[in-house]
C-alpha cells in the first residue's frame, strides 16, 4: 500500500514539475510560487478522489500563481490539460494492447491478462512519456503564441479544453461503473453464500 502511494505521488509530482516548466515558458511567475504551485498540485491531484474535481486544480492554481493575460492562462492550462489527459491516455492504452498482443501471440496465453506489476510499469512508462512531452513542450519557442489577438488564445484553447473535458467524464464514469460491477459481484457472493449457511442451519 505504501508503496503503490509513493508510486502515485511520484507521478503526480513529475505531471506537477513538467507543467510548471511548460507554464514558466509562457507565463510569468516568482520563485517561491514556483515551488508552491508545484506542491500544491501535486498534493491535490494525489489526495482528493474526484477525477473532475482534480480536473479542475490546474485552473486554480495556473490562474493563482502565474502572471499573465486570462485568455493566454487559458490557452497554456488547455495544452496542460490535453497533455495529461490525451497523451497519457494514448500511451498507457497503447502499451497495454502492445503487452497482451504480445502475451496471446508470443506467449501463447489464450486469455492474457496483466498482473499489478505489468500494470505499474505501463503505467509508469506512459506517465514518464507525458512529462517527458510536457517538458519538450516547455523548450518550444512560444514565439508563435506571443503579439495574438486575444480571441486568437480562446479559440485554440476551446477544442482542447472541450476534448479533454469530454475524455476526464469518460473516464470516471467507466472508473464508476467498474466500482458499481464489483459491489454488486461482492453482494451476489455474500447473498449466496448467506443462502447456504441458512440451508445447512
């Protein structure tokens, strides 16, 4: 347990360090703010339980700590979000079906499946990705970015905040229905098996 917490929290805090980097390229911000933007971050995305509501910790805190014009907050915050989202989405499914091609084909396992620690090294592999791009990403020269119409920011921003919105509902609404399949699996089993006992008694 303690480990699988260090593990997520060693996550987050990479996702948190690469999004400041990538902010600092295009907004402006102090250095103290720097290192609480980046724990504070960190430490909302490891301990609250909503996936929306940790959606919407990059919002607080881009528009909190960093300076700059709202539209442009919004257009690096939507980069951020579909980074994280998108991206991490697209690695950790693609390793995944890499793996269990490979588990059917090459292992000849008719029903492959992965156990917890394939899951964390897919896992950690597609994260390293993310913040590797999102640190990529704050090397980039933003010179494209800068003299715009205001409107020009928002218009960008839009698609990606609507997709990666979309893509955060998706998946805790899958996250939710796999928790409601496996109470009610535990509450057949209980049921069954109280049947049981009340027969043999």
């Amino acid at each position: 347990m303690k480990s699988e917490m260090g593990f997520t929290l060693l996550i987050y805090f990479g996702y948190a360090w690469a999004a400041e980097r990538l902010c600092k390229s295009c907004l402006k911000i102090t250095g103290k703010k720097e290192i609480l933007f980046v724990l504070f971050l960190c430490a909302g995305w490891s301990f609250l339980p909503s996936q929306p509501v940790r959606f919407l910790l990059p919002v607080v805190f881009i528009f909190l700590f960093f300076q700059g014009s709202w539209e442009k907050k919004i257009l690096v915050l939507s980069v951020v979000l579909a980074v994280i989202t998108l991206v991490g989405n697209f690695c950790i499914s693609a390793l995944s079906c890499m793996v269990l091609i490979w588990l059917h084909v090459v292992e000849k396992i008719p029903e492959p499946f992965m156990g917890e620690g394939m899951l964390n090294a897919v896992e950690g592999i597609g994260s390293a990705a993310v913040i590797a791009f999102l640190y990529g990403l704050s090397g980039w020269s933003f010179a494209a970015f800068n003299d715009k119409v205001r409107k020009w920011y928002v218009t960008l921003a839009v698609p990606l905040l609507v997709l990666t919105a979309v893509m955060t509902i998706v998946n805790w609404g899958a996250g939710q229905w796999d928790r409601v399949k496996r109470t009610g699996r535990r509450q057949r089993h209980s049921g069954s098996g109280s049947g049981r006992d009340g027969a043999i008694l």
